[in-house]
C-alpha cells in the first residue's frame, strides 16, 4: 500500500513539475510574441509616416499646377489656404492624428510664421498642427523631413523648403 | 494482489487521464497560435496595400503595370479582398478579418467588390476636375475578361475607349452571341438597357454615355441609375461591379472636389492682393470655385477659361 501510495505521488510530482515547465515556457513565449507584434506596430508606424511624406508633396492639396498640370513643387499659397479651409474640417484629424506638418523655407531663409495676415516674405507653414490633450500621455516623437522645392505665386519664382512631419506616440 | 492490481490500474488511468489533458492544452495551443499568425499575415497584407494605395493615389505616374506577387504587393499567396461602403467610408477587408480592415481616404479605387487574388492588374489615371483631384487606380483579376457591347449609336465612342494592353478587353456589337463562359464581365453601352440571359455572366453593367449614369446588375435585377460628374469615371463603371461601391466612390469624387474648390477659391483670394490688374477678376474666379465645390459642374469650361487669364489659380 505504502510502496503504490509512494508511486502515485511520485507521479503526481513529475507530472507537476511538467506542467510549471510548461507553463514558465509559455510565459516566456507569449512575452517575445508581444515584443515581435510591438515591434511590427513600430515598424508599421515608421512605414505609415514615410507614406506620408512620399505623398504629401504630390498631394493637388499641396503641389503646384499650372494650367492642370502637376509640378513637383509645393504651392506656398495653397500650403497657406490649406490650413485656413482644413483648420475648420475635423476629419483631417482621422486622416492625420496626432502630429505636426510644418515647411520651412531654407532658401530664401526666414522663420517668420505664415499667416492670411502675413503671408510676403515669411518662411513657416504649419499645415497641420494636433497634440494630444494630456502632454503627459505623449511617450515618444519620431520626425522625419524631407527637402522640397517650393513655388511663390506672387513673384512666379522657386526656392527649397523642408517639409518636416513629427508624429507623437501615445 | 488485489490492492496491488488496483493500484497499477490507477496509475495508468491517472497517466492516461493526466496525458490527455496536457495534450489537449498542447492542441488548443497549436491551433491559437496558428490563428494569430494567420492574423498576423492578414494584417500584414492590408498594411502593405495600404501604403501602396497611398503612395499611388498621388503619384506623378499614370502608367499601366501588373502587379503580381513577385513584384509588386507582394501578396505571397491567396489572397480574398473585401471591398465595401459603410456609412460613407470606404473599406477594404483582408481574408474576411475584422482586424485586417484599411479604411480609404481620399483614394479613389474602382475594383470588384470582392477578388480572390494572387496577383492584381493595375492601372493609375490621374483624374483632372478641371485642376488635378487625384489618380484613379483600376484593379482587376488578371483572369477577368470584359466584353464591351455597343450598337449603332455608341460603336465610335465604344472602340476609342483607351484601356490599356494588359486587361483581357474584347469589344462586340449587340447582335453578336457572347461566349458561354461564366467569368466574363459584360459591359453594355447600347440605347436600351438589355434584360434576358445576364445571370450567367460574373458581372453585367449598363453605361450611358450621353447622360453619363452607369446601372449594375446584382442579384437579379438592375439598380437605379447612379450619375457621375466627369468622363473619366466611364472607366470606373468598367471596373466596379456594385452599385454601393461605385456610389460611395462618386460622392467621394464630390467631397474631394469640393475641398480643392476651397483651397483654390482661397489662393485666388490671396493672389487678388497681388495681381491687381483691372483684367484679372480673382473675385469672380473665387466666387465660381465656391459655387462648384458645392456641385455646379456647368461651370467647369468657364473655370479653364478664367484660370488662363491672369496668375494662375490651377
């Protein structure tokens, strides 16, 4: 009795120590699984901003035309008009979230801000500007930029900008 | 003895019992994690066409490609597409996934509702209202064959319809038979709407070019009549194959229009400050882009027109 008592528990033990070994490999499983699928979202993420700014400067709400045709320039009065008529439009806020669309104007240089009220001799375009409510919610920023050329309508002539995207993480 | 016989017949029905249940554990862990990598794959398509139909939408380039696995999308094998409209959005779905859904923008993409694909046919035609709106991207199974049908009135407009080399397009007048296969696409273009026989094909639409409305054949019967603003989307009608889907895509179109119409009308306002010959009437230019932005298309020859006068708006 005793000698099949002993046997019994002795099995019951393997089996148990089985099952925590078990167990402890699929907790460090499912943590490298969660790691894999965070650093697939990042990557996405990463991905999804190059799209955008591959794309924004092509965009007919940005680039220049003429007669119809697409240049391969950004309109500095459509940059300006953009943010006017989209500023009252909240479904840029699905297309975009939380982040910053801005252009710098490098040549011919200036850092006055771009206005309807100021809008000669100034070299800052924030086209989309959304941060999230709660600043302490933010975790992290990724910028990317990209060199553009910009086309002045009022004096019919070219210059090189920096289209800069920052993206918050939350 | 007894006791003893006993007590090996526990221990193997305790073995047995103890057995079962670790590899019951083991299978539902086998069959979970094959279903999240499926998951994991289905999403991993959409992310993919996401970024290209983004990338293409805007792009500089109107070109025609196929795009298979081993070039372009990269779809790695079967693949089922959803496309569908819901409350105005426009959504595509991977392998029936609710997790893998896109949801469109301002990329317009006429393809059938559903393809079950591993390599696309793909064709980008950059769509100008009378300033650029964006490409239009057609997508089709490389399989698909599309049997335009015409009669008398609509044979030149029919055959100098240019769509290109790589789609199976054969063109025939309404008195020939059309083939018995079931995975044709008809198109019709004749005066009157046909009626008899149209269930065997896969998929049926009737165009009116002269007043510009398209009506698709689903579920035994034609839709109501579904207008489009400009030409090009003839090619859309070609391409689609639900009447929702090509609805959704048209009031798109207009929405789309009507924010460029803004962005215009503002610039105009801006170079007004600039341009002050007596010639240049920005204000009237500004006034008829807010007008068609709200849908008064009859004024699209006069906007070509005034653009042309002084600083250009588009």
């Amino acid at each position: 009795m005793r000698k099949g008592q002993l046997q019994i528990q002795e099995t019951i033990l393997v089996v148990f120590i089985f099952i925590v070994l078990i167990a402890l490999g699929l907790v460090f499983f499912y943590r490298f699984q969660l790691q894999s699928i965070q650093s697939e979202i990042q990557e996405y993420e990463h991905d999804h901003l190059s799209t955008l700014l591959v794309s924004l400067p092509e965009s007919p709400e940005f680039s220049c035309s003429f007669r119809g045709e697409k240049g391969h320039c950004l309109d500095t009065f459509k940059l300006l008009a953009f943010s006017e008529v989209s500023g009252k439009d909240s479904s840029f806020f699905q297309r975009f979230g939380y982040m910053n669309i801005s252009v710098y104007s490098l040549y011919p240089s200036s850092s006055v801000p771009c206005s309807s009220s100021q809008f000669n001799s100034c070299g800052v375009w924030t086209i989309y500007s959304r941060l999230p409510e709660d600043k302490h919610l933010i975790l992290g920023k990724e910028v990317l930029d990209s060199p553009v050329s910009l086309y002045f309508p009022d004096t019919d002539s070219y210059g090189v900008g920096l289209l800069v995207v920052e993206v918050y993480g939350r | 003895m007894n006791h003893k016989g006993q007590t090996e017949q526990f221990n193997w029905i305790f073995v047995l019992v103890a057995g079962a249940i670790i590899l019951g554990f083991f299978s539902l862990f086998i069959f979970k994690y094959v279903e999240l990598q499926q998951k994991r794959f289905n999403i991993g398509i959409s992310q993919d066409l996401s970024n290209a139909f983004q990338v293409l939408s805007t792009s500089s380039v109107g070109s025609s490609s196929t795009i298979d696995s081993s070039e372009g999308f990269k779809i790695g094998s079967t693949a089922l597409l959803d496309f569908s409209c819901t409350d105005d959005q426009l959504l595509l779905r991977v392998n029936e996934d609710p997790d893998a859904v896109y949801r469109f923008r301002d990329e317009f993409v006429f393809s059938r509702s559903s393809l079950r694909v591993d390599s696309l046919d793909l064709w980008l035609k950059p769509w100008f209202f009378p300033f650029y709106v964006g490409n239009f991207v057609f997508l089709s199974d490389p399989d698909d064959v599309f049997y335009f049908v015409y009669d008398a009135s609509t044979r030149e407009e029919v055959l100098s319809l240019d769509i290109p080399s790589i789609f199976t397009v054969k063109t025939v007048s309404i008195n020939d038979a059309l083939p018995e296969r079931s995975s044709l696409r008809v198109v019709y273009f004749t005066s009157s709407l046909p009626r008899s026989d149209l269930d065997r094909f896969s998929s049926v639409s009737h165009i009116s070019l002269s007043e510009k409305n398209v009506r698709f054949y689903e579920e035994g019967r034609w839709s109501d009549e579904i207008s489009f603003p400009s030409d090009a989307f003839v090619y859309g009608a070609v391409f689609s194959d639900s009447s929702s889907l090509f609805s959704c895509l048209v009031q798109k179109s207009e929405e789309r229009i009507s924010f460029l119409s803004k962005v215009y009308a503002q610039k105009a306002h801006l170079l007004s400050f600039f341009d002050r010959r007596p010639e240049c009437s920005y204000d009237l230019l500004f006034q008829r882009l807010v007008s068609f932005g709200k849908g008064d298309y009859d004024l699209l020859s006069s906007l070509e027109g005034e653009n042309s006068a002084c600083m250009l708006v588009f």
